[in-house]
C-alpha cells in the first residue's frame, strides 16, 4: 500500500513512546517521576470548569460560526488590549481546535509546494511537519546562546531565499524557553515585512514568563500572524482550544479552510473558555506562574550542582534544555537509561533538534519542588555512573 510520499518527511515523537514504558513502569509499581511531557500538573481552573458545566447544562452544544463565537473573540481582543497594548479586532481571531488547528490554517494558507519557511533548530517539531505536509520546504536555523537560543533578524538575512515566504518563530520557545526582546522581535518584524514575506510567531506560552512582562508582536505588527492556545497559561490542554489573530486580507480564505477542515472548535470549551478571562481566574493563573518560577529557581539549582544548568536560564515556558554532551552522544538512549534505571522520565532532544539534539535533552519542571530535586537526586546517581 502506498501513502502520501509527504508524510515521509513527518518523524515520529520519540518522546511518546518513551511515555508509555513510562507509563507501563508505573502500572507495574515503579515510582516514575514525569518531567517529559509539556503540562504541568495544575488542573483546568476550577472557574473555567463550572463555566463548562453550565454550558453544558444550558445546551451549548450546536455548532458555531467557523472562526468561534463573537464574545470568545471580544474577550481575546480585550485581553490584548489590556496586557499587550495591542489593538486586535475581534474579526481577526479564528477560535480552533487547539493551537494546532491554527497552524494548520496557517500552514495551509501562507506555503506550497516549492515555497521555504525559515525556523530555529531546535524547535517544536510539529512545526516543521506542518510545513511539510503543505508542501514547504523547511530551512532550519541553528541558533544557541550566541542568539538566546531565537531566530533573530541577522540570521533571517542571512538565511532568506529568493523563494523564501515565511518565518516563523516562537517566543517563548519549546524547548529552550527563550523569549525575544521587543527591540529583537521589532527588528525580526523590520527585516521580514521588509522582504516581502510573511511572519508567524507561536505565542503558545505567551504568559508564562519569569523576571520579564509578556510581550506579543500583536502590538508590533499588523501583518503578522500569531498562534496563540488556551493549553499552556489557561491550563486548558485537554479542552483543544486555541486561536489564530491574522491580518484582515487573510480572513476571507481562512474563513473558508476553516469551514472545510474543521468546521468549528468545540461549542462547551469556547464558553468555558470565557471564565478564564475573569479576575478569579487570572489571580490563580498567576499564582501558578509564581509557581513556576519556584520550581525553575529549585531545578536550576539543583542542576548547578552537577554541572548541568544551562547558561542561559529560560526566561519563560516550562522547560530547561540541558547539554549531555560530556556524557552521552545519543540523547534517545540516555533517557531511555535513566528511565529504566532511575525511573526519570524526560524527552530527548533529537524530537526537537535537526542538529545537535543527540547531545541535548529537555526537562519539564511541571512538578512539585521535592519531586523535582528527587528526580537530580536520582539523575546525579546516573550520571555518577557514566563517567565523563
């Protein structure tokens, strides 16, 4: 049987599968602890769960219009014009099924076959599949420290292509947690407006950001498209809801992708999705982004203590990513060992990188302190008996 030759270019996540003989270590009795995966363990906020139980019991369950129900949209625009000082119609945001669904939208209306997009190596690889799958042609970047671990507008020029259409870049990252400054980020949206090409910027863990305010390039451009979801700030992951704010010339075919691929996001998350605007809600979401903070400053120093913290510590998501290199070329064994051996789950970096991810793996601090500082407790073990 034959299947379409794309899918050819879109490699498995390897991190999945390590998930599950996570998983079947855990069944079997093995205290594992989970730093693999990109959720923290807060639950969805306690607001946006009653706001989804009475929309279920008030009967919102038809469909709505394809880009989402006006007030999700008004809320979305007011939550840039309040904490972004960005001014966005509610018209240029199209409510889908997860930030997935909006880069698919975008993938499929900005690239085809023959067309480039330029982005970081390391970076999510859902990314680049999408392109691929588009038909694009995908031109990895290899950024490090030398450039906060970003695509900055030096090496957008220097990488640009005559076919070059796009450039998409997240801030903050996965899984580097590195954010682009707003002199950094305006000179990115400079150099690619000034080229002719199209900017794509997934904001997903827009909000959780440490030592720093948040910033969107809504309030740079107009013209960019942003990816943005209810997962990572809102703790709404299984809910699949997210959005895409894009420029007005691109909401007529949009409107239409978005018609024939998925019709509409999910009516009950849209309205639950509205009670995680509300002051409640937002005073939980930050204290669970102090959280945050907490748990990196413990992991950072705990790492410190075996030489493994990286020098640049992320200013925002969830996630540390860690050079193994002195001891360990092949980042997928290495966590495979320390799963068997210490029941510590975390991701390798060849699920993130192109170059240089057999040498790199990614740590979530999406859990408690002591399980955090057990977990270095059990990695320094392991690594004691790797020798350098």
């Amino acid at each position: 049987m034959s299947w379409n030759a794309r899918l050819e270019r879109v490699a498995p996540f390897r991190v999945m599968h390590l998930l599950e003989i996570a998983q079947q270590r855990e069944a079997a009795g093995h205290d594992v602890i989970h730093l693999e995966v990109g959720e923290p363990d807060f639950p969805t906020p306690p607001q946006v769960i009653e706001a989804g139980q009475r929309a279920l019991e008030e009967g919102r369950t038809r469909y709505t219009p394809a880009a989402g129900i006006m007030p999700l949209r008004e809320a979305i625009a007011e939550h840039y014009r309040e904490h972004f000082a960005a001014t966005v119609s509610p018209e240029r945001i199209i409510i889908t099924p997860g930030a997935s669904g909006a880069l698919l939208l975008a993938s499929q209306l900005l690239m085809g076959p023959g067309d480039r997009v330029l982005m970081a190596d390391p970076n999510y690889p859902c990314n680049r599949h999408f392109m691929a799958l588009a038909g694009a042609e995908v031109d990895v970047v290899p950024v490090g420290p030398s450039s906060s671990w970003q695509l900055n507008a030096g090496l957008i020029a220097e990488y640009w292509r005559d076919t070059t259409r796009l450039a998409m870049l997240a801030s903050p990252s996965n899984p580097t947690g590195h954010v682009l400054q707003r002199t950094e980020l305006a000179a990115v949206v400079r150099e690619v407006e000034g080229r002719g090409g199209h900017l794509l910027v997934d904001e997903i863990y827009q909000g959780l950001n440490y030592g720093m305010a948040p910033l969107s390039v809504a309030s740079l451009s107009e013209h960019a498209f942003i990816v943005n979801s209810f997962s990572k700030y809102f703790g709404m992951t299984g809910w699949r809801l997210g959005w895409l704010v894009a420029p007005e010339d691109a909401l007529e075919p949009l409107n239409r992708l978005a018609q024939n691929v998925f019709l509409a996001a999910s009516t009950p998350a849209q309205y639950a999705a509205l009670a995680a605007f509300s002051p409640e809600c937002r005073a939980l979401l930050e204290q669970r982004r102090q959280e945050l903070a907490t748990r990196r400053d413990a992991l950072l120093e705990a790492l410190a203590q075996l030489q493994l913290a990286p020098s640049l510590p992320p200013q925002g998501a969830f996630y540390l990513w860690l050079d193994i290199s002195a001891f360990s070329n092949d980042s997928q064994d290495f966590c495979m060992r320390l799963l068997e051996e210490e029941n510590v789950a975390i991701t390798p970096g060849t699920d993130f990188a192109v170059q240089g991810g057999e040498h790199h793996v990614r740590i979530a601090f999406t859990t408690s302190v002591p399980r955090l500082q057990e977990a270095v407790t059990r990695l320094g073990r392991f690594l004691s008996r790797q020798g350098r």
